[in-house]
C-alpha cells in the first residue's frame, strides 16, 4: 500500500479533518499522465500543476501536455506571433519540467470556444484519452466558482466530461475505426483557485521538494514573453515609495525585468508554502482528487474500513 492508497483510507477512517489538515497523496502506480489545459502557461504558472507534474515524472510516468487554444491573445506581438511565441514557450516549459517533448496542440482559437460546437472539443479529448491511455488525468477543475477565464471553463468541462465517456463503448464508437478502444482511468487531479470563494475545497495536497518548487519556478520563466513584466517591478518601487517604504532586495536589482522575474519567484514560493502548510510539509500542491470509488460512496466506505496492506 503506498501512501496515496493509504491516506484515502486513512481519510475515512478519521472521519472529519480540521480545515488546516489536508491529506498527502502520492502519484497512483501507472505510467501515463496527460495533461489537458486551455493554454500555454496553465501547467506552469503560481496556481498550476508543474508540482504534480514532476510528482509523477519522478515516479516514473510519462507526461503528455495538450494545448487547447492557440494562445492568440495572450502577448504583445498581434495574434500570429502571439500564438507561435507562446507555442515555442510551451515547449521551453515542458523541457524544463521533462514531459515528453511534443505538445499535443488542439489549436481552438482563443476565447472563442463557447461559439464552436463544445462536443467537437469534447470528442478530441475523448479521442486523445484513447489514444494515450493515461492512467491519470489532470488539468484546470470545472468546479472552480468565479472563474472568469472562458478557456479555463470551456476546456475543463470538456475534459472532465472526457475522461468518464473515453470508456464507453457507445461514445464515439467511430473512433475504434481509427485503431484506438474504450480507455478507463480512474484519477483525476482538478487545479484550480478553490481559496477565493465557495465551491469545491481542496482534498488532498502533493507534497513538493524545494528542488521541485525551483524547477517549478524554473518553467515558470520559460513564459518570458507573458510574465516578464519590467511596469511590474517598476510601479511596486514606486507604490512602496509613494509611502515612504522600499523593498532592499529590488533596490539592490537595476534591471527591472530581473526584478519582476524575483517577484513571480516570491509569489510562486508563497504559494508552495501556503498549500503545504495545510498538510505540515514545507511545500505542496493542493488538489481536488477524484479516485476510483468516488461515484460509489458505500464501496469505499466498506474498503476503507475493511482493506488490509500484503
Ligand atoms: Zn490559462
């Protein structure tokens, strides 16, 4: 029994936790994560999933990035280099986290999903999960409430709605034509902001290793032309001057773009810290972990009080 399996059962033989004390998991055994996000930082940024990523990698799975949308809005280099920046810059990041080094890209154009036939996303993504077989699924959590981004919700429903439906039969059965079959999988890792208001709550934390958090941080750079922002460093020394206040460690950086890069780090490291601290570790990841039992509450709850390790 790993620790995965048993903090689930450990989680019903306590009953309630206290809000501060959320379980650890580990990767379940398997050998294929794939990832599906709207965008080309969702896997790196502060809030995203580059610590399950290296989680699982260093369990020996294989990571597989699908990029939902072609980025077109995000930058300042018009639409087109907007999009092959971006797409360059996905892959800088999925080096730098090791995931396997082609980006499955779906290309929807950017925020202008909900005007497209949501099924046709929806049956890529059952097509991909029969393709790649993971053994789990993570990606943004479509119970995340205020969600404000169309990409984040559009994908995420498609996806979680994908995973389920990739095993039956009846769904899509014009794909068994094209040499793939029904595919199963049972664990599912929804990130999301749950700590900005009420609807899903985290259920489980990963715990990361500060050398984890540094690759974290790492891939997060990988975004330059998005996250480099040298206003940001500028117009923080100038508020924190505006009160007579400064901030020693960006006085003592002259280039600006390094000082909004050392923001991000900090940001990026409170987060790590915030999350771990929820399960008494240094560094953690928190998710909403769907498992295999989910859908039959009596079933787990008669394995959690009945199951045994060899
Ligand atoms: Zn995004």
């Amino acid at each position: 029994m790993n620790r995965f399996t048993l903090s689930i059962v450990l989680l019903g033989i306590c009953g309630v936790l206290s809000a501060a004390d959320l379980p650890l998991v580990d990767p379940p055994p398997g050998k294929v994560l794939l990832v599906a996000q709207p965008h080309h930082d969702d896997h790196t940024t502060d809030y995203g999933l580059a610590g399950v990523i290296l989680r699982f990698i260093a369990d020996g799975y294989k990571a597989y990035y699908v990029r939902g949308t072609n980025d077109e809005k995000d930058g300042r280099l018009g639409f087109p280099r907007n999009d092959m920046m971006n797409l360059k810059e996905t892959y800088d990041a999925l080096r730098i986290l090791g995931m396997e080094d082609h980006v499955i890209n779906l290309n929807w154009r950017n925020n202008f999903e909900t005007s497209y036939a949501l099924n046709d996303q929806r049956e890529q993504l059952i097509f991909l999960v029969r393709k790649y077989k993971p053994d789990a699924v993570a990606g943004h959590n479509a119970w995340e409430h205020y969600q404000k981004n169309p990409g984040h919700r559009n994908l995420s429903w498609n996806y979680e709605e994908a995973y389920w439906l990739a095993g039956y039969r009846n769904v899509h059965p014009e794909h068994f034509e094209m040499g793939v079959g029904p595919h199963e999988t049972y664990h599912y890792f929804g990130k999301a902001r749950l700590d900005w208001g009420r609807g899903h709550r985290p259920n489980v934390i990963l715990e990361m290793t500060e050398e984890q958090v540094k690759v974290k941080e790492k891939a997060i750079h990988a975004h330059q032309h998005v996250y480099a922002n040298p206003g940001g460093a500028r117009s923080t020394r100038t508020r924190l001057a505006l009160q007579g206040l400064y901030l020693p460690e960006l006085e003592d950086v002259d280039d600006d773009t390094t000082a909004g890069n050392m923001m991000i780090e900090w940001n990026m490291n409170w987060i790590s810290r915030r999350w771990g601290k929820e399960a008494n570790v240094k560094y953690g990841e928190d998710y909403y972990y769907m498992g295999e039992f989910y859908h039959l509450p009596g079933l787990k709850e008669f394995l959690d009080e009945n199951v045994e390790a060899k």
